[in-house]
C-alpha cells in the first residue's frame, strides 16, 4: 500500500450512503478508508455489511472527533440531515477537509433551512465556509474548498436538467414544473411503515407535494445561474424499487425555441463533462442505463407549439445523487483525475 496516500474517514458507515462512499473508496487508487464510525451502530464493517466480508478488516467505531483527527485528512459526513452540523465544525477546526452528504450547509439563509427542515441551525459561522458541491457548475470553487456541501439526490438531477436553460435564457422563462420520482433507498436506512416491502412494492405515491424540504436547494442554485430569482414546482414521488431517480422537467417558454437550438444549448454546455450525458435528439434516458455509475442522463423534446422544453434527468441516487458525486468533489480538491474511482 503506498504511504503517502490520502486517510479517509467516513462517519455514518451504517446508512445507504455511507455504505456506497465506503465501497467506491475500495476502488479509488489515491486513497484509503482509515476510520470509519457512526453514531448507533458498532463492530466489524463486514458484520454490518455482510458483502465487506474478507474485503476490510476495519471496525466501525462509536464517532468521537479526537480518533477521526488523529486517523484521517478528509471526512465524509453521511449522517442524517440536523446531525452533520453538530460535528462538522470540530473537524473544520482541526484542519481536517470536509464533505458534508446532508443538507445542512447547502442553503445559505438559516431561516430558510430552520422553515423546510423544522430544527434550528446550531452551526451558522460554518454555512458560509462551505462550497456547494455541484462540480458541472462550481469547479474552480470547489478545487480551493476545504469544506463541501454535497447537492442532494433530487436537487442534483434538476439542476443538471435545468442549468443550461436557466444560464442562458432565464428571461425566456414563464414557469418551470419538475416532476421527480425516486427509489426507496432515498429515503434512507431507517424504520418507517411506509417504507415496508409491502406498502411499496406494486404501489406508486406522490408525497410533500410542493412542499419537499429539496425545493429551497434548487431555487438557491438556479437564482445564482440566473442572476435573479427563480422558483420550481417541485413534486416528488416514490418508486417501487431500490435505488435510481427520474425526473421530467416541464419549462414553459414566452417565445418559441427549436428542438435543434435547445440540443445544441445543451451539448455545448456539457461538452467536457465527464459524467453528464446528453442523448441525442428523440432519445430518451431510463434509470437502468444510469444505476451504479456516476452518471446523469438527459433527454429532450419539444411540444408542437415550440414553447414547452420537457427536459428528462436520470441518475443513480446514491451515486451521483450522493456518494459518487462526493468522492467526484474529493477528486477535485485534492488535485486527482476526477473520474478516478468512479469509472
């Protein structure tokens, strides 16, 4: 093993999440897992996840700062969303490099994510030290970060679909729709009656109906590329599988665009993007095509009248939704090739 390679710790190894950064860090050949914790859950990492075994012979550990310090130069927080900010903090101060998987530091306005989350931001001087972690819109941010907010699954998709529109025609925009369906590992590694086999399987629901607490996250990041205010109507769904997102995205315009104008728009804004696909014109991306790798898909049509832009995103949640896209961002702060690990 080379002993100069970068320490990894991953706090939150028993959650979907923290599962699948752990696996794609296997892989990577710049780096090691050298410290992995969680908050309830305890013992040999193949005792927790069966698949590890003869893999790793390390033991996760109760979290505690002082032994994620002494064992690592970067973290990778996969907790739920209000615990990352209780911690993050005493990392930063111990100079270690941060990637934060929840939602606490992506919003920017803490009275923002106090209404769409229900629990009052405890680390407020952190939320500004931190880079949003979208690399197809902010790498040269992210390259001098030591501190990155990890996109959410959702938002990551509708933001991809929706940036080249938003970046260059902003003003044409009458209304965005963004209709999201998303597998049940999304919802992450807990006990809910909802989430049972049987209340899922053969079944499909809206849920949070323009009300997801993802909403405020998208509108942040388009308003940036606008250079003014927008807003989504966002309404997310559950899937009856494991893992993979699509979203159908409906822009209506002010004036008329051909189909040929919008896919040249958008070949052109992702031509050097290694995990950004865009389909050629009258093809259409499916979840399978996307599972287990790190790429978003994206396909386009137009209505007949030339003023609506339905634009179809599809990724895998927990990769480029979430692990993937965090192990992509450690790629690029740290000076690696960007696809290292992840192809």
């Amino acid at each position: 093993m080379k002993t100069d390679m970068m320490r990894c710790a991953i706090v939150g190894l028993s959650g979907y999440t923290g599962k699948e950064v752990f696996s794609l860090l296997l892989n990577h050949p710049q780096v090691r897992v050298s410290y992995v914790a969680a908050q309830n859950t305890t013992g040999p990492v193949s005792g927790i996840w069966p698949e590890f075994l003869n893999r790793t012979s390390l033991v996760c550990q109760k979290f505690s700062v002082k032994e994620t310090v002494k064992h690592s130069d970067i973290v990778f927080l996969a907790l739920p969303h209000t615990e990352s900010m209780k911690i993050a903090g005493a990392l930063l101060k111990n100079g270690l490099k941060v990637i934060d998987l929840s939602a606490d530091y992506r919003l920017k306005n803490t009275q923002t994510y106090e209404s769409w989350y229900g629990h009052k931001h405890v680390d407020a001087k952190n939320i500004h030290k931190a880079v949003y972690g979208l690399p197809e819109l902010y790498r040269q941010k992210i390259k001098k970060a030591g501190f990155i907010a990890n996109p959410g699954c959702y938002p990551t998709a509708a933001i991809l679909g929706l940036a080249p529109l938003v970046a260059t025609r902003s003003k044409s925009i009458a209304s965005i729709i963004v209709d999201a369906k998303s597998g049940v590992s999304g919802a992450g590694r807990k006990a809910s009656v909802n989430l049972l086999f049987s209340e899922v399987a053969d079944n499909f629901m809206a849920y949070k109906v323009l009300s997801h607490q993802h909403t405020p996250e998208i509108d942040q990041c388009l308003s940036q590329l606008a250079g003014h205010g927008v807003s989504v109507h966002f309404v997310a769904h559950l899937l009856p599988m494991d893992r993979g997102i699509l979203e159908t995205m409906y822009v209506q315009l002010k004036g008329p665009l051909t189909l040929k104008q919008v896919h040249t728009l958008y070949t052109k804004f992702y031509k050097i993007e290694p995990f950004v696909r865009v389909h050629p014109m009258g093809a259409q991306p499916e979840v399978k095509n996307v599972a287990h790798t790190n790429f978003c898909d994206i396909g386009l049509a137009l209505s007949n009248d030339q003023k609506m832009v339905v634009i179809t995103s599809v990724l895998d949640n927990l990769v480029k939704g979430a692990a993937g896209q965090a192990i992509q961002n450690m790629n690029i702060m740290c000076g690696f090739h960007e696809i290292e690990g992840l192809l």
